[in-house]
C-alpha cells in the first residue's frame, strides 16, 4: 500500500497519471474524427469531379 501513496504523494501522482490518458484518448478520438470527416469529404467532391464527366 505504501507503493501507491508514494510518502502522501499518492494523491498527485496518480491524479496526473490519470489526467495525462484523459487527455491522450479524448485527442485520439479527436484527431480519428477529424479524419473521417476528411476522408468523407474527400470521397464526396471525387464523387462530384466523376459525375461531371
């Protein structure tokens, strides 16, 4: 049990650890997002380009 007080820092430690992955998966289901909306969009005027001719 001593490990994961680390001496009464426990508390600090472990709440940035889980700050830190709070913010890496919100940012890689963010940046996933962003591309599909890309992707998408992209299919979407090739789309367009193809119907023209």
């Amino acid at each position: 049990m001593e490990a994961l007080g680390m001496g009464g820092y426990g508390a600090y430690v472990w709440s940035c650890y889980g700050l830190t992955l709070i913010v890496l998966v919100l940012s890689n289901w963010q940046a996933r997002a962003r591309h599909k909306r890309v992707y998408r969009d992209i299919e979407v005027r090739i789309k367009a380009l193809e119907d023209r001719q």
